[in-house]
C-alpha cells in the first residue's frame, strides 16, 4: 500500500457513503501534494473538516504553502455535494458519522430489553414535534410567568412592608440619634436610597421565581428540545439555528446575549441577531411588568406578562423577516447540529444554585447603577428650579430640576397616553438601565410619603412584624398554587394598593383621559421595544459597528413610539380600555 492509501484509507476509519467518500478521497490527494499542509495536518481529517467548512481551520491554511489551491478545492468539493444532497453538507456528514457509531454500538452490544425506543424517545415524539413541540414550549412558557407573577406576588408585598416600615424607621431613628433627623441627609436616604434601590429589592422575589421555573427546565433536559423545535423556526424567519442560543440568553440579560452572536460564522447573520436580540424581555423589565400588571391587570397578571415576552419574539420574528428580504439577504445557510440529552429529575441543590446565581449576578451589577441614578435621581429632585418658594431639599417635586427636565420630552408621549412628566422621567432614567424604571417611579411618586410615615414601632414590634409577615406571606404564595391551575379552593380577599400603586394608577387615568389600563399597556410595551440599556448599547458598538449601533437605538425608539401609539389610539377607537 502507497503512502497517499496508508494515509486516505485509515485501518479505523468512519465510511460515509459512495458519494462523500469520493470527494474526501479527492481533496485527500489533493493535500498531498502539499508537505507543509501534511507535516501538520493529517490529510484525511483536514478533507473531512474542510468539507464541513471549519473557519478555523481555513483561516490557518490561508498561512501554509499550498494552502490557497487546497481551500478553493475543497470549496469546489463542499459546492458538488451540496448540489446533491440539497442540505448542509456538515449535517449530512454528522449523520452519517453518528451513523457508523449506532452501527458499531449495536454490533458491540447486547440489549436486554427488545423495545428500540427510550422512555426519552417516546416523550420527544411529542416535545419536539414540529407543531405539538411549538404548543408545548407556548404552554410551559405561560405557566412560567404565571407562576413567576403569583407565586411571588405575596414575598412582593412583603418586602415593600419591611422597607416602607422597619428598615426606614431604622434608618430615621439613628439619622435622629447622631442629630441629622429632619435634614437633608434623611431625605437623600429615605426618598433617595431607601425609595431608589428599595423599589427594585422588592422585586427580587419575581427574578428568583423566574429563575427557579427555568432551572427546572434547564435541568430536566427540555430547554435543549426547545432550541431543537425552534430551530425549523429560525429556518424560517431568515437566521440560523444557532441564532436561537443568543436570542434565548437575552430573556436574562441583553449584554452576553449581544456578545452571544460570536458563534455565528457569518457576519450578516451577527448583526441580524444582534438587532432582534433587545426585543427579548430581559430580566429588568420583568420588574415593570409585573407592577403595571399588578396595578391594572390583578386578576391576568401572568398572562398579560406572558403577553408581553411573546411580542417581543413576535416582534422579533416580523423584523427578522423584513430585514432578511432587504438588508441582510444571504443564500448561506449554518446547520445547527446538537444532541439532546436524556430527561432526568431536576435536584433542589442544582435548581437552588442556578437561582442564587443569577439573582445574584444581577443584583451585583444593579446595584451601582441602581444606586447611582437613585441618588442622582434624588438630587435633581431636590434642586428648586424657576419662579418657586422652595430650597434645596424642600422643594415641591412638581418645582425640581428632574420635573423641568422630564417636561421637555413628555408631549411627545402624550400621544400615547402617559405624557406626564414622571412617566417620561422614569423612561429617560430607563435609557440607562431598565432596573431603574421602577425605583424612579418609586421616587417620583413617593416623594410625599416620607411626610405621612405613621409613628415609629419599637424594635422588638419591628422584628415581630418582619417575622410574621413574611409567614403570612408564605402561606398566601402557597394559597395561590390550586387557583394557577383553575382550582379556587380558598376565598380570594382583595388587596390594599400601595401608596406607590395607587399613585401611578391615579397617574396613568389622568394623562390618559381615563384609559388607565390602555395608557398601562402602551407604557409596558414602549419599556418592551425601546433601547435596553447603555451597556447593550456599548456591546452593539463594540460587536457590529457604530453604524449598526444607532440604526438600532433609532429604530427602536421610533419602533416604540409607534407600537405604543398604535395600541393606545386603536384601542380608543375600538372603545377598549
């Protein structure tokens, strides 16, 4: 046997058919020729991974003698077997590699069983089945939110309890001790820090149950059959199957997401994911939902949230549709080749991990920011600003520099219905990051409270308070449990809205002319559509461009504008809401 046959026919190869082994035969003699290709690369694997288009391995061949003429061969090759098969040839290549393994397996092994399909086979003829699959991964997403949205409604109230009372009397108690009770340093730290960042704490029991659903998913082994079923999906809006990983890591944050579309090979299909991935709900704007849903929609909270992250992803798709039919038209096409692994029961010490993780990593990098723009925030409040009798500190909220501010911008939203200046304040603090939506508005609009505090409790009141309320608070979540499922089981008592709730409920049928509900879905879908943070903004700078960067905060505020006009002046003329 020659030298060129010792290395083309190895003595444990994989056979991949007639054809296939015909043009890797081909490109095997092909690299040869070439004694700098072959002192590095066996010849055989190097035709196969060629023919599967590894980038890597082309850009490195592009530096060897011989290299060039080998890549336009093997690119020759890789264009004859698409012709023939009418696929991507590295999925044809994978299957008929895991092929030759179920081959050689089942020579190998003895089965004591004679049924052929798994209990995981069985359970996947439903799960990724290309219609039943769609339905499947539609319900367990609802059933997500709503019980993010119940569940952790009661651990909601509870938080804003301990806040609103224990933790400021505290915090008015030893400011009052060192002698700075009643000056401006208590009202940077009850209105500013306590009201900023406490508005967002609240929320924290909503991210750990959202996190703590899709643990359960991870885990069992489903999320991987949800990136199998949508991946038809991504076919055919456009993008590739890998698409769907960035698009999924942008329901936690928008950030990595964009950092995500690196495994895209083609750069068109990066900038394209790129642009779609803001419209997946992000992890800071649960917190907006779930207030505005709780305000005006107490009763299909978690449906209306629900609502909301699946036009994101229909929105998603639509854009995804027009942009690959005009801008970003390619005939390349990735395949998106993955395996699923087995089902298995989800541990509590890996569900718990995952939730403390990422609660965790998104408090650590909220809280500066939180912090920051709270106290800012806070400032702007405090400063008195035209013809007005108040000081610094002591100013009329509607008096202050943020109010002046917010005003310039917010007949642009009247159109909308919440063209208040506080709705537009708690937008532009939203620009730079949507965790301060909420923590705004808790500023905006509770100004005042700080003036009605009823009296101190004792300390040992305090920690009985926060004690029993948080086991009230248990008992509710767990009441809530039957009634997700349709089963009322416990009598359903109405719950007092907070000061903060019933002011911007007071707020939104004022701007909105009555239309409460309808000005609330306008204001959620904008916070859904318009531009996520900063730090994404820096990310699409940095991964496509300052030319893609602006097209996408451009078009997304106009594309917010619109979708919030549309919703807010058609349900009017439809006499909805």
């Amino acid at each position: 046997m020659s030298t060129l046959e010792a290395t083309c026919q190895a003595t444990f190869a994989v056979d991949y058919g007639r054809t296939l082994e015909t043009e890797i035969d081909a490109l095997c003699r092909e690299i040869e020729r070439y004694p700098a290709i072959t002192q590095k690369y066996l010849a055989r694997w190097l035709a196969i991974n060629l023919l599967e288009q590894d980038p890597e391995l082309q850009q490195q061949l592009l530096h060897l003698a011989g290299g060039p003429t080998v890549l336009t061969h093997a690119q020759m090759g890789y264009g004859r077997l698409a012709e023939i098969y009418g696929e991507d040839v590295d999925a044809v290549i994978a299957d008929r590699r895991y092929g030759w393994i179920h081959n050689l397996v089942n020579q190998a092994v003895q089965r004591t069983h004679t049924d052929r399909y798994t209990r995981s086979d069985k359970i996947d003829r439903f799960v990724t089945h290309r219609f039943w699959g769609v339905l499947i991964f539609l319900a367990l997403m609802w059933l997500v939110f709503k019980l993010t949205a119940d569940l952790s409604a009661p651990y909601v109230d509870w938080i804003d309890g301990v806040l609103a009372g224990p933790v400021t009397h505290g915090a008015v108690a030893l400011l009052t001790a060192v002698g700075l009770g009643g000056s401006w340093v208590e009202g940077l730290l009850v209105d500013g820090v306590i009201a900023g960042v406490g508005g967002v704490l609240v929320f924290v029991p909503v991210l750990m149950s959202l996190y703590l659903a899709l643990a359960v998913l991870e885990d069992s082994g489903y999320m991987a059959r949800a990136a199998f079923v949508m991946d038809s999906l991504m076919h055919k809006i456009g993008l590739q199957g890998k698409s769907f990983l960035p698009l999924m890591v942008g329901f936690g944050c928008s950030v990595p997401a964009i950092y995500a579309t690196r495994t895209l090979e083609n750069k068109k299909d990066r900038i394209l994911t790129g642009l779609l991935v803001p419209f997946m709900s992000c992890g800071a704007r649960l917190p907006v939902y779930v207030l505005f849903a709780a305000i005006f929609f107490p009763r299909y909270a978690g449906t209306m949230i629900f609502g909301l992250y699946l036009l994101g992803i229909v929105t998603a798709i639509l854009l995804g549709l027009i942009l690959r039919r005009t801008v970003f038209q390619t005939d390349e096409t990735t395949a998106f080749v993955m395996e699923l692994p087995p089902y298995r029961l989800p541990t509590a010490r890996s569900i718990w991990l995952y939730m403390w993780q990422r609660t965790r990593e998104f408090l650590e990098n909220a809280w500066t920011i939180i912090l920051a723009v709270s106290i800012v925030i806070w400032l702007l409040m405090s400063v008195p600003v035209g013809a007005t009798d108040g000081t610094f500190a002591d100013t009329p909220v509607d008096d202050s520099a943020f109010a002046a501010a917010a005003g310039v911008i917010s007949p642009a939203l009247q159109p909308l219905g919440f063209g208040s200046w506080q709705s537009a304040g708690a937008l532009m603090s939203g620009f730079v990051a949507k965790e301060v939506v909420v923590s705004t508005m808790a500023q905006v609009y509770g100004v005042e409270e700080a003036e009605t505090a009823a009296e101190p409790a004792t300390f040992l009141e305090d920690v009985w308070f926060i004690a029993a309320s948080f086991v009230q608070a248990t008992i509710d979540s767990l009441k809530m449990i039957p009634s997700i499922f349709g089963l009322n089981l416990f009598p359903e008592t109405a719950d007092e809205p907070t000061d903060l709730m019933a002011a911007i409920k007071n707020g939104f049928e004022e701007t909105s002319g009555g239309h409460g509900a309808l000005a609330a879905s306008s204001f959620m879908v904008f916070v859904l559509i318009y531009t996520p943070c900063m730090v994404a903004i820096a990310a699409e700078k940095q991964e496509f461009g300052a030319k893609w960067m602006w097209v996408s905060v451009i078009g997304q505020f106009i594309l917010a504008w619109v979708m919030a006009l549309l919703i807010f002046q058609g349900g009017k003329l439809l006499g909805i809401g």
